[in-house]
C-alpha cells in the first residue's frame, strides 16, 4: 500500500477496510528503511504511514498459533520464513483475513491452517 502498487480490486477492498499491520511487518518496514538508506523525508513518510493503522502485537496466543503453524509445515516438509509465519500466526489468532501481494507465501497457511487470504 505504501509503494501503492495494489491493483484496482485488491486497492478498493483494502481501503473500503480497516486495515492494520502486524508487528513483524511494522519491523520488516523499519528494517527496509535502514538497509536501503532512506532519508529523512522518504523515513518520516514511512513513519507517518505506519502510524495510520493499529498494530497487532505477539501474546502468548499469537506466540501458540506461530509455534503450531511452524509444527504443521515442517511436519508437511513445506517450512515457511519465521516472518512470514508470524505474521500468519497473527492473521489466524485475531480471526483477519490476510492481504498480500505475495499469495505463494502464505498459501499453505491458508490450505491447511485456516489463514483466510486475500490477494
């Protein structure tokens, strides 16, 4: 959303939305920021983004769904990034669909976790 590379359809249902980011996102796009040496008006941009959506924080719940989910797609021979698999965790503990331009990612959560997807 932020790069506003959403196609018409996925761009409409999200901002029709409330839409909110996890806490491994809010971190992904800190890092992103630093790695790619952004400066200080392309950072506070970033930064005033963000602060537009709730974020959903790891608890002990979110913390059991993560470790169920990485049990299961390693038992399937499919394990999926840390990230990622927090981030669905996140998703599924909280009952919200997850928007994303990267389906192949999370599509095993969605097959057999439940993650309801978007995309």
């Amino acid at each position: 959303m932020f790069k506003q590379q959403l196609s018409g359809e996925l761009a409409d249902l999200v901002m029709g939305a409330a839409p909110c980011i996890t806490f491994v996102q809010l971190g992904e796009l800190t890092s992103w920021a630093i790695a790619r040496n952004w400066g200080s008006t392309r950072s506070q941009d970033l930064t005033e983004w963000v602060n537009k959506f709730p974020v959903i924080d790891g608890d002990a719940a979110v913390a059991e769904t993560w470790g169920e989910i990485v049990a299961y797609s390693r038992k399937r021979g499919r394990p999926k990034s840390a990230n990622d698999s927090w981030i669905a965790a996140c998703c599924i503990r909280h009952g919200l669909p997850l928007v994303t331009l990267n389906k192949r990612d999370f599509a095993d959560f969605a097959e057999f976790e439940g993650l309801e997807l978007i995309s």
